[in-house]
C-alpha cells in the first residue's frame, strides 16, 4: 500500500512518549507498505533527523514551526470558537507538501498522528472525496493516543485563573473536534482501553474504534544491559545556559554518587505534569523515605529542566537535564517512581525500566494503561505515606525487589511489545474493526 503518514512533531529521535509512538508505526508499516511521511518540526535541531527517517519512508516532507509564534497565533483564536490546538500545529507551508501529494500521488491510506493534523485534510486543495483521478478513496486513519480534550480538563483542575479558564475552554473546543474528526474519518486509534471508555461516553454513535497499546523496545531497553561509566553528570543540554546551574551541581565529580541507594525519575522536564510530578514527590515524599533511609538519592533525568526543577537540585536531589542514554542512569537505579498526579494513556517512563528489571512505583493515575498487575509486577500507591512506604519496602528487601523486577520485565515481554502490539494495525489497514 501506498500510505501518506502525518505527524505533528518529527518521529525522531524516539526520545518521548509521541515521538516513540508515531516512529514505532512508521518502522512497522514501512515493513510491507510505501511510506510518504509529513510533519512539523519545532525545534531546530530536530531537522538532521531528516535522513534518518529516509531509512523508512519513500519521501520526507519537514516543516518547521517556531513554538513562540504558534503560540501566538492560538491566542488569536481565543475568541474565533476553535481549538487552540489546531492553529498551534497548522502550517501553510505544510499544507501546499500534502496538497502537492495529495494531487500527485493516489494513496491507499492517509494516517494521522494526533488529532491537529486531521486539519489538513479539512483544508486541502485535494480533497480526498474530490480527487477526480483517484480510483479509489483511501482510507483514512486517525491515532488519537489520548482523549487530549480530558487532559485540558484536568490541567484545568490544578491551574489558577487565567489559565484554568483557557484550559477549560480549550478542553471544550478539542472535544467537539475530536468528535468531528472521528465522524470524518474511517478509523480511530486510542492507546489504552481507559481513553476508549472516554471517548464513547461522549460519542456513542463513533463505532470504529480500536486499542493499540504502547509498546516498548525489548532489544534496547534489557536487563542485561551493561553501561559504560558516566562521564557527565551535569547537563549537556543545549537548552540551558550555564547560569541555569549553581555551583555546587556544575562541579559535581564526574562519577554518578553511589553512596546511598538511587531512585530515578524520566521524562521531558518543561512539561507540566512531569514538573508537578517531580516537586510533589520531592517535597512532600522524599522527606518520608529519608527518615529511614537518610543516604537516598534522586535523579530527574530529562531535557529542558524547568527552573522549579532546577531548584530542586539538593540534598541528594540530582537534575541532570539531557543525557544521550537513560539506560546508564536505569541500570544503576534501585527503584524507578513515576509520581504522576496527572496522566493520560500509556507511560513510557514506566515501561522502560520494567523492562530493564527495575522495580517501580508508580501512582494510580499513571498507571492507567498499563497491562500488567499491582503488587506482582510494580507497586501502585496514592498517597504520599503509602508511596514512600512502598519505596522504603523494595529498597530494604532485596528479594522483594529482584522478585517485581523480574515479574516486570516478564509483563511487558507480554503485553507491551511493538512487534505484537502493531501487528494490529494490518487489520485496521484492511479494514478489519478489532
């Protein structure tokens, strides 16, 4: 087949949550189909990734976006009754690559990557339903991941006026949306079982509708992985200025600290929930476990630290901003914790180092997703006192914590593998409903 794939960030490098999606369906379709890749670029840096993406897809159609500007234009939008999103991630430039494919090529598949990027079909010179030399009309195919109009309500919930009011407004908009496109559209794709539930409490009358779940890369992310010696602790991240560090964290020895046992945390640190996330487990948290256990130390690992987590560097708390391998900080971790309070589909922050053997503790809301079970294959706790119990539990019984280790990696081996979790998506290319 023939597939026109659009995304609305550049699926490389597969360095967080959508990016590792959205490439993982490129890499599987590219296996028995002809790929025409679309998407935006909003970071500069990201435009090398160009000819790695080549090894894939037929053709690369990049555009860039600058955040600051898109930002601007889904203020303007403010008073127009349209998402926010929408302008946000649409791009004329981008518009005139698909309109151009769209009018040459005939496509047997149009696939898009998060509900903004339907748009372009609203708006293309070539509508699909009016091409006059197409012989047959594609099938057009939508990866919601996520409910993104529940996750505006719940960013809602813990903002203060004027943004709880933007957020609430946007989450209004977006859901009304989602429905057109799902109505417009032939086939959505949710990540887990939760965000279908959402989704058709809303709009009954969608039938077509399917689950693939996250996967997780097994070969890369292995217990059997063994890391060279870290040689940077402080950040290599060229979003932060030197200033942005104090002293002390910029002359750090080069060593990771062993003194006391690890627990780490991952993800994207300029985005919200992971900000939250990480400042409620460090302030109302980590204090807990260091009652009984003083020599504990934290790592956030993750790009584009925000100056709250930057402040958050001492007494056993290490931010360490970008770092080219995670797997070096997993592999000397005790416990990973993935303290969200607010989450939306599947965590990759919580697959990774299960499948490195790495007991984790998550909360309830970031463990919405995941297919494997409490207390057998990660622990799953709420409140601050029964979390910090649950991480002082693992790291003062080793058997306790070799015995969810390796429950965790056999879980995702099962339930969260890409090879078996997009092998779906051949039937959903066929026109199968699974």
């Amino acid at each position: 087949m023939h597939i026109l794939y659009l995304a609305h960030r550049i699926p490389y490098p597969p360095n967080k949550g959508d990016k590792i999606r959205s490439f993982n369906e490129i890499k599987c379709l590219s296996k028995n189909h002809e790929i025409h890749l679309a998407c935006l670029v909003d970071d500069p840096r990201d435009l090398k990734y160009e000819e790695d993406l080549k090894q894939y897809c037929k053709s690369v159609s990049v555009v860039s976006i600058n955040p600051w500007l898109a930002k601007m234009k889904s203020i303007c939008y403010l008073l127009s009754g349209k998402p926010l999103s929408i302008p946000y991630f649409y791009s004329f430039r981008l518009q005139k690559a698909i309109d151009e494919l769209l009018s040459t090529m005939d496509f047997d598949v149009i696939f898009c990557f998060s509900s903004p990027m339907a748009e372009y079909l609203f708006k293309s010179k070539f509508r699909v339903s009016c091409c006059p030399t197409r012989k047959a009309q594609p099938k057009l195919i939508m990866d919601f991941v996520d409910v993104d109009s529940d996750k505006w309500a719940q960013y809602a919930k813990h903002m203060g006026i004027p943004k709880s009011w933007i957020y609430m407004i946007e989450s209004r908009r977006l859901g009304r949306y989602e429905r057109k496109v799902a109505e417009n559209l032939d086939h959505s794709i949710f990540a887990t079982d939760a965000e279908v539930k959402i989704f058709r409490d809303r709009n009954p009358h969608i039938k077509n509708i399917s689950v693939i779940a996250q996967g997780v890369d097994l070969d890369y992310f292995s217990p059997s992985f063994s890391g060279s010696s870290l040689t940077h602790l402080q950040s290599s991240d060229p979003h932060l200025t030197p200033s942005a560090f104090n002293s002390t964290f910029k002359t750090q020895s080069s060593k990771l600290i062993t003194e006391g046992p690890i627990l780490i945390f991952t993800g994207a640190m300029d985005y919200y929930a992971n900000v939250d996330g990480v400042i409620w487990f460090t302030k109302e948290i980590l204090p807990l476990i260091k009652e009984k256990i003083p020599e504990i130390q934290f790592y956030i690992v993750g790009s584009k630290p925000a100056k709250e987590v930057l402040s958050l560097s001492v007494d056993g708390v290490k931010v360490t901003g970008y770092v080219p391998d995670t797997r070096e900080y997993f592999s000397r971790a005790s416990v990973a914790v993935v303290p969200l309070r607010i989450a939306r589909g599947i965590q990759n922050k919580i697959l990774e180092p299960m499948a490195m053997g790495i007991p984790v503790v998550a909360t309830p809301v970031a463990f919405e997703g995941i297919r494997a079970e409490k207390d057998q294959d990660l622990l799953v706790e709420g409140d601050e006192e029964r979390f910090a119990g649950a991480v002082v539990k693992l790291l003062k019984e080793e058997a306790l914590r070799e015995r969810i280790g390796s429950n965790a990696r056999r879980a995702v081996e099962n339930n969260h593998s890409w090879t078996q979790n997009l092998g779906k998506l051949e039937s959903i290319l066929e026109g199968g409903v699974i």
